[in-house]
C-alpha cells in the first residue's frame, strides 16, 4: 500500500502565552495609546455561541426540519490575571489611577470627635475623603466642646503614650485605656506636619472599559498562534479576595468581543508567518 500524504493530523498544544490589553479612553480608539502587557495571567478561555432559527415543514404527515439559519453570534471569554499592578486594579473597579502630590506643610490640624480605642484618618476634608499621606504627629489636644476646639481655647495635651501614629497612612488610634480621652467621645486637635511625597491612587469608578485585546502563544508544546480581538469589553467576574492565608491574589475579568467597525471582525488567529 502506498504511503500518501494526509497532512498534520495530531498537533497536540499545552497552552501558555501572554495576554496585552490595548485601552480605548472614553472608549475612545483614537485616544488608545498602545498594548500593554498585564503580566502573569493563570488562565484565559474563550466561548464561541450562536443561536439558530430552524424551519419546520409540516406539510406531509412527518414533521421534519428542512431549514436552518444561524441569527446571531457572540465571542466571550474570561481572564483571570496574578498581576496585581495598578493599572490592572483600574481596568477591574473600572476607574483611573491618580498620581497624587502633596507638598511640605507644618502645623496643620485636624479637628474630630475621638474616642478610646478608635482610629482616625488625618486630613479628611468632604472634597479629599482619602485624606493626607507621610504626616508625623506632634500634638494631640482634647478640648471641652467643638467651638473651644475650633478656637483652641483651653485645650489639655494626650500623652504619646496613649495614641499610636502611622506616618506612612496618616492614621491615628487612641489606646482604649487613654485616660487624657473622655470615654463618651471628646473634641480633638491633631497638629501634625507633612513630608513632600507623592501616592499612586486607584479611583473606583464605573466608566466601561473597552480596548483591543491580543493572546500571544507561547506553548510548551503545539503550534504557536496570535489571537487577536480589535474590541472587548472588560467587566469584573467575581470576587476580587484581599486576604487569603494560603492563595496568591487574582483579578478576574469577563470580556466580550464587539465590533469595532464595519471593517473588522470579532477576532482573529494568527498563524506564525512562513519564509
């Protein structure tokens, strides 16, 4: 018997690669400025569906389907991402990273209601809810009422003893045994100086997240392949765990491929290219 050619029938793949994400601003093309690679991502699955329209001929006593036509189709996936960067925490709480500067300051204050055992933010005002960052405490005065408080009127020092001051957080907490603080709550003022110092902050917002998003392969075995989708939409898929004693943190996505034009399609394989 002769033996004939009847190409590749076994290409076995164990599947690896990296993931780039391509981000459109205010869903935006023409803002996006180029591919991103999001780092260690420990799986990544695409769905392929379609719905059908079937025709039933009913004209003899059997009922069959003589017709059937595809109505619609979508390409979806999920992503689950180890790379814990701030720019993946924004494309997952679909908000913005903010640098933050903040200049060299003496004596600011900040006056609050405090109680034992109980912390406080320094620096929170209604239009900066985040607060102050690298402030060192050097005061701590309880006062009689908010009004003598304001003015400074007769004010009593806290002993460093009885609070613990977190320069990096510009966060304070009074010990629940602090004999200078009223059980009940009593008016404070909390001199504390600022350091010169900048802070990447992650604003959770719901503004969509849409961008083009390429797989580049990278198997352990098989034939390497770029997958390529000019547009996806990116939302949040399930829990996003802060605190786990024995599992690495992960952020997963769900994403669903749109058009981006009349031109492109959902998606693209890519082949290696042949000299």
């Amino acid at each position: 018997m002769a033996i004939i050619n009847r190409g590749k029938s076994n290409d076995y793949v164990l599947g690896a690669g990296k993931v780039e994400f391509n981000l459109f601003p205010q869903n935006d093309a023409t803002k996006a400025k180029g591919f991103r690679y999001l780092g260690s991502t420990s799986e990544f699955n695409l769905t392929k569906e379609s719905e059908t329209l079937e025709h039933k001929n009913s004209e003899s006593g059997l009922t069959f389907t003589d017709a059937e036509v595809v109505t619609s189709s979508t390409l979806s996936g999920t992503l689950t991402v180890d790379n814990i960067v701030a720019e993946n925490l924004a494309l997952f709480f679909a908000g913005d990273i903010e640098n933050v500067v903040q200049a060299a300051k003496t004596g600011e204050k900040h006056i609050a209601k405090i109680y034992r055992g109980l912390g406080y933010v320094l620096g929170t005002t209604d239009t900066n809810p985040n607060g102050v960052f690298k402030a060192t405490v050097t005061k701590v005065e309880v006062f009689g009422s908010e009004a003598d408080a304001r003015s400074g009127t007769g004010g009593s020092a806290v002993p460093p003893a009885q609070y613990n001051a977190d320069v990096d957080t510009a966060f304070i907490a009074f010990d629940k045994d602090a004999a200078a603080v009223a059980a009940d709550g009593q008016w404070a003022v909390i001199t504390y100086d600022l350091a010169a110092a900048t802070r990447e902050v992650v604003v959770s917002k719901s503004q969509a997240i849409n961008g083009a998003l390429r797989f580049v392969s990278d198997n352990a075995t098989g034939t390497n392949r770029v997958y390529y989708m000019p547009k996806v939409t990116l939302t949040p898929n399930g829990d996003f765990s802060l605190k786990s004693s024995d599992n690495w943190q992960t952020i997963g996505f769900n994403l669903k491929a749109v058009k981006k034009d009349d031109v492109s399609h959902l998606l693209y394989v890519n082949s290696q290219p042949l000299a």
